[in-house]
C-alpha cells in the first residue's frame, strides 16, 4: 500500500515518517514492531517470575540485581526506569495504532453487512477488549508491585514478600487470571497478526506460525498463571 502523500494543512509536504504513521501500513508495522518489544520483555518477566519457586533469597536477590544492569556507566536503578520509559512508549503506541486503525475500519464501512461476516476466532472478537483489559491491568500493576500503592505488604525492597502477600488475596488472583487470559488470547492472534504485517506468512510457515502461536501464548499464559497457584496451594509462601 503506497503511503500517504497528500500536503499537510500548513501546504507543506508531510515528513516520510509522519507519512508512514499516516499509512494504514505504517500504523500496522508499529504494531507489529511494538509487539514484539513487548513480547520479548513478556518471556523475561515471566522467566524471573518463576524465580519465586527457589525461595525468598534468589528472588529478591534477581530484582536487586536488575537494578544494577548498567553499572557503573549508569547510576543503580537507572536501567529500569529506561526500560519502564521504553515499554511506556511501546504500549501508547500500540494502543494509540490499534485505536486509529479501528476507527479507519469503522468509517470504511459505514453502513452495516448485508449478510453476516464470517465467523472469526474467539480472540480476534476479543482482541480490543482484551488490549482494553490489558491496558488496566497494568496501571494496576504499576500500583501494586511498582509504587506500591495497592500491595497489601507494601515493603520496599522485598518484593517476593510483596508478591505472596498479594497472591493471598482472592480478588487479586482474580484481576491477574483474568488479566493472563487475556494476554494469553491476545498474544495467539498478535503473533500472527505481526507475522503476516512482517511478510513472514506464506503458504509452507503458515501452519508453523500458527503452531508457534499457539505454543508461545499457552507457554506465557501457564508460566504467568503458575506463580499465583503456587501461593493459593501453599507451594509458595
């Protein structure tokens, strides 16, 4: 799709990255790129998550030393508040080309189908929903086990204490199942969306890539979900 080439109000030529941000295209390789970041930094976090199963000392020693990444060319905790930056800039992107690329959808269809659409995928019909969710999951998230506005310990500093004290709460296993869910739907079909938006889809990947999908989002969700079943039975505490 040729990206837009039509002069701004002021008769200037627009600048090729306002014109590839203009672009359906554009808006659609942001996604795919901002998914990715996100994606990568997800298997991460999930990865020092399941930190918590070797106990107290290993898991409050790994979240002490991510905020030494970059010593000493940066000061102690800088790393993470780049990083936090980044994953700002990445999710309001996201949100803001998902948001315009739907409103696009909606006025190129102004009037209703004459006959019903084909049916689609459970989390294609829930994909803005679930971004929606996701979106309030992680303000919650940043309350709780950032600033520690909402966590019931609220102890600097200690944060598997932190996180077994919010797992013992059922409202809280709650919020996050529902918020993994969700994640876990939206990764199956953002994966592919990416994959397609990136040229990777063909005719030989495509059962690869669905695989693929389907294999890294039930991965992410069970390895999300594992930690707060592990407080609720008391295999962690």
């Amino acid at each position: 799709m040729a990206l837009a080439t039509t002069r701004t109000r002021t008769g200037r030529r627009p600048s090729a990255l306002r014109a590839l941000w203009d672009s359906t295209v554009g808006k659609k390789a942001v996604m795919a790129g901002t998914g990715v970041i996100m994606l990568l930094f997800l298997v991460a976090h999930m990865l020092g998550n399941l930190k918590i199963f070797f106990g107290a000392e290993e898991f409050n020693g790994y979240a002490a030393w991510l905020r030494t990444i970059g010593e000493p060319a940066l000061h102690n905790g800088w790393y993470l508040y780049i990083q936090r930056a980044g994953l700002v800039v990445a999710v309001v992107l996201h949100g803001v080309a998902a948001y315009q690329l739907s409103r696009r959808d909606i006025k190129a269809r102004p009037t209703k189908y004459e006959h019903k659409r084909p049916r689609t995928s459970y989390a294609t019909r829930t994909m803005r929903w679930g971004g929606v969710i996701l979106g309030l999951y992680i303000v919650w998230h940043i309350l709780d086990l950032t600033t520690l506005t909402v966590n019931p310990l609220g102890k600097e500093h200690h944060p598997y204490e932190n996180l077994v004290a919010d797992f013992q709460l059922w409202y809280v296993n709650v919020i996050y199942i529902v918020a993994m869910l969700a994640l876990g739907l939206h990764i199956r079909h953002g994966f592919w969306s990416a994959a397609q938006t990136l040229g990777a889809v063909n005719k030989r990947r495509d059962r690869a890539l669905k695989i693929t999908a389907n294999v890294l989002a039930a991965a992410l969700t069970a390895g999300f979900l594992v930690v707060p079943v592990a407080v609720m039975t008391g295999l962690v505490d």
